[in-house]
C-alpha cells in the first residue's frame, strides 16, 4: 500500500519515476492561460486569510460545496471567512475521488509545508498556521508565481481593457516573471447582448477612437491588437460556446452591426453571418501578428437562471454543450487558410467526445513548417482530471503527435493552481513510463526526457514566442 501523496504519486514504475525526477520536475512553467489579476501581481498586496486567496471566485470549490448541501451564505455569501473556510473543510474529506482532493493537499503542502488532512477537526489549526504565514514575507501574490517558478504569465484581457497593470509590470524591473495580456474579444462578437453597445462606448473611450460603423470597429480592433502585441500579447482567446459559420460579405456585416446600433432586432442567421465575418478578420489579425489563436468551444454558460440574476456569470453554474462541431468549425478554419490567414491555433472542447474530431479536423491544417501548428488544446474545467488529462492525451498520440503538445495550463483565478502543472507532469511521466514497461515505447531516456521536457516547457516556449 502506498502512502497517500507521497514522493512518487501517480508515478506507477520506475520509468515514469525516473522522467518525472530527471526531467520533468524542475521545468519552468509557461501559464499561457489563466484568469488571474494582473493588478493583484503589480500591487502584491498580502491576503486577508486562506479563505481569500483559496476560496474566493473559485467556482471549482463553490459547486462541490453546494453539492456537499452547504448554504450559500457559507460560499459566496455574508458568512464569516472563517465559517466559509470550515464549511470548505467539511466537504474535503467527500471529494475523495475529485481532482480537488488532491489539488487542496498539494497546495497545503507545497505552499504552506502542511501534511495534516484537512477535514472539520483539523481546519481550526491549519486556519491559523496558514493565516500566520500568509501575513509574514514571502506569501503575497508575486511570491506564489516565483516559488512555482513560473517564467510568463498569461492574463485573459478584454480589447477595451487599459491594460494599465500590463504596462507597469513590463516596466517593473523588481519582478522577474513576464506577465502578459492574452486578447479576448468576446463582447466584439456577442452583438445581439445588452452589453454590446455600451462596450462599444467604452472601447470607444479606451481606443480614443469614434465607433460609427462596422469598419470603424475593425479599426479599432486592430489597434487594439497592435497595442497589445507591444505590451508583449502573442495570444488570442476566444469563448466559442458554438462555433458559427455562415459565409457573407462586408457589407452584409456591416448592415447587420447598424441594426445593432439602432437596437433592432438581429435573427440567428444574422448574427452569425456577423459574428462569421468578424472572427475572419480577427483570425487574418491574429497570423499576421504571428499570434496564436486559442477557441475555447462548448461551454454552456449561465444555466441557472436564478443563480446567475443572483451571482452573475462565472460562479459555478457552467457546463458541457453537446451540440455539433465539425463542420462548422473545419470551414471556418478552411476559409481562414484559403486566404493564407490562419494562425497557429489550439482548440478546446469542454466536451471530452469531442476530442477526436478536434484531432482529426486539425490534423487537415498543419503545415507552414510550424511543428504543431495546430494544437488539441489541454484537458480544460471539467476535463482537467486524472482521466480526463490522460483521455487528452491518449487521443492526440492516437490522432496526432503528442511529442508536439505545448503542454498544461491552470486556467485558473487563484494563485495556488500551480501545483496543478506538478499534478499533470506525473500523469504525462507516469503515461510514458507505462509505454515502456509494457513494451510500447523504447526505454531511451534521452529520447523520452526530450519529449517529456518539450511537452512541459520547451514546446510552449517555442510556440508562443512571448520574448
């Protein structure tokens, strides 16, 4: 019997030992997506307690609290820090079985030196020994990202962002690690919602630049990208919940965002004519800045009405979307490639049966001597578990080459996630070294160490090009 998260956790042999100490381990993290502050980096402010840094706006540990039968006054509501972390210390010990399980005791261990199980009876020491730590040196935000020995940090950014903390910590000589913003575009494309037109005015403001017309947006869009690319962006990020496709022209999608303005109303054919023709531009954008374009798809967002007029968006009502994929979203990335415009691309599914036919579909647009041009995307939100990571990664050495994958993300709002990037190398090592042992891979450290080291660091670092 094993003891619980000892050294060689989820390390099943020898080999996967062996990568894993040698090779794996001390890697540097790219984090090319997550959702983190950037004004939370530049500021390094200390955290009030572990309740704020572990438990506020992580929606992965709301839902399995509201699971657990614990009231929502003790999750997002007016409950004490104290009584939120203690109805988060009663629920651990059920998540046995869900990533969170392991992810909540590396974190204790790795950032605060806690081996204790935390469960009702432990929580009131650990409270406090984690409160003690956290108001002394060495516990603010920019020191949870150098003790994981992340090199970039990549935040999600809106095109009417400032980008203000982007630029005083480009400047800021004091911190070693390169923060940097990744475009999100989404409110550009989301034209039939409330908030369109009053994110029209405020990209006005922040672009300085008069939005009249269709064209006048693209401009600002691409100014907006051109800011960001000096600020260092080399990444896009799009949420495609669905991936539309309806071929039109300019002018049609100029009519259509005129109707916007006036606030007429605009049909399912419309908008996605529309929404078509502006992720085009983007994608042509995006290629000849020599960005990469990240297309998160199926997420369904928002689905309890209640809770989301309560919460709002992003607390824990989010799930899989089942809906069709392919063809949509091969003539999209077809269109783009006729015109010499498709950029390097990863796609996403939060659906794991979509998994395949992403493999499959990109496999039909590699090329432009670019290894790994195209990319499945790492096991994302409900797919970054034990299972789902392996199903990730089995189907793209199925379909595809995994010795090209750019590896793990935390796609995460906490500062504590980085462990996740350990949990995720053991499985990539422990992948390989059962290949060997069972005689599916030859035993050439050499070989396999410089594909575990590429899949951990070297391959995003040559992808991206963040420096």
């Amino acid at each position: 019997m094993k003891t619980f998260l000892d050294q060689d956790f989820l390390l099943s042999n020898a080999t996967a030992v062996t990568l894993y100490e040698q090779y794996a381990k001390d890697m540097p993290i790219i984090d090319y997506h997550c959702h983190i502050s950037p004004e939370q980096i530049y500021r390094n402010q200390p955290f009030r307690n572990i309740t704020d840094i572990w438990l506020g706006g992580d929606h992965y540990k709301w839902r399995l609290m509201r699971a657990n039968g614990v009231d929502e006054a003790f999750i997002t509501g007016d409950a004490s820090d104290y009584d939120k972390f203690m109805a988060w210390a009663k629920t651990v010990p059920m998540t046995i079985g869900n990533p969170l399980y392991h992810w909540s005791h590396l974190e204790l261990r790795r950032f605060f030196g806690i081996d204790t199980l935390l469960d009702e009876t432990t929580a009131p020491a650990i409270w406090e020994k984690t409160n003690t730590m956290l108001q002394s040196d060495g516990f603010r935000p920019r020191d949870f990202i150098t003790k994981s020995n992340v090199e970039v940090v990549c935040t999600t950014d809106d095109p009417a962002d400032t980008l203000e903390y982007h630029v005083k910590l480009k400047d800021d000589q004091t911190f070693p690690v390169k923060v940097v913003p990744a475009f999100r575009p989404d409110k550009a494309l989301r034209i039939t919602a409330d908030t369109f037109v009053p994110w029209l005015h405020q990209l006005e403001e922040t672009s300085g630049r008069s939005i009249p017309d269709y064209a006048a947006l693209l401009d600002a869009l691409t100014a907006r990208a051109e800011f960001f690319h000096e600020v260092g962006c080399r990444t896009s990020d799009h949420a495609l919940d669905t991936v539309p496709y309806e071929p039109t022209t300019f002018e049609e999608a100029a009519a259509i965002f005129e109707k916007a303005l006036k606030h007429e109303p605009i049909s399912l054919l419309e908008e996605n004519k529309y929404r078509t023709y502006t992720l085009v531009f983007l994608g042509k954008l995006y290629a000849r800045l020599g960005w990469v374009m990240q297309l998160h798809m199926h997420a369904a967002r928002n689905n309890n009405t209640r809770m989301f007029q309560r919460l709002g968006p992003d607390t824990g009502n989010d799930a899989m979307y089942d809906g069709q994929l392919a063809l949509s979203l091969g003539q999209l990335l077809d269109t783009l490639e006729q015109e010499d415009g498709l950029p390097k691309t990863i796609l996403y599914s939060l659906n794991p049966k979509d998994f395949p036919v992403l493999a499959a579909w990109m496999g039909s647009f590699q090329g432009g001597g670019i290894p790994g041009k195209m990319q499945l995307g790492a096991a994302w939100w409900f797919n970054d578990t034990k299972a789902g990571m392996l199903n990730q990664m089995q189907v793209l050495a199925d379909i595809g080459l995994l010795s090209r994958f750019v590896g793990m993300l935390t796609d995460s709002r906490s500062f504590l996630s980085y462990p996740r990037h350990e949990y995720f190398r053991r499985l990539l090592c422990d992948l390989f070294g059962r290949w060997v042992e069972q005689g599916e891979a030859p035993n050439d450290m050499a070989l396999l160490g410089q594909i575990i080291q590429g899949i951990c660091y070297n391959n995003a670092k040559a992808y991206f090009q963040f420096s």
